[in-house]
C-alpha cells in the first residue's frame, strides 16, 4: 500500500486550552494541529502512521 493511498484513523486529545491535537490525512495530505507544545507527539503520530503502511 502506499503512502498516498493509505489513511490515518483521525486522532483527536483535548487535556487542555493548550495541550490539544489533531491530525488526519486529507486529500493524501498528513494534516497535524496542536498546541504549541505538541510537535514531538504530531511527529511521533506521523512516524507510526508510515511504519504501519511500509
């Protein structure tokens, strides 16, 4: 399967105003949003993502 025909579970956490996430793919694009503290958790969804798809 590849990359750009694969598709990510969305993922959603709320803990706070400022300890949130989101991320989906959209027209085969991995989208992430999140606090500003939640790039290192954004990334680790990403990398999961493409290690269970290759």
């Amino acid at each position: 399967m590849s990359v750009i025909n694969a598709q990510i579970p969305l993922h959603c956490r709320e803990r706070t105003e400022t300890d949130w996430l989101i991320c989906r793919v959209e027209d085969h694009t991995f989208m992430g949003s999140g606090g500003v503290f939640n790039l290192d958790e954004i990334i680790e969804i990403f990398k999961n993502w493409v290690a269970s798809i290759i």
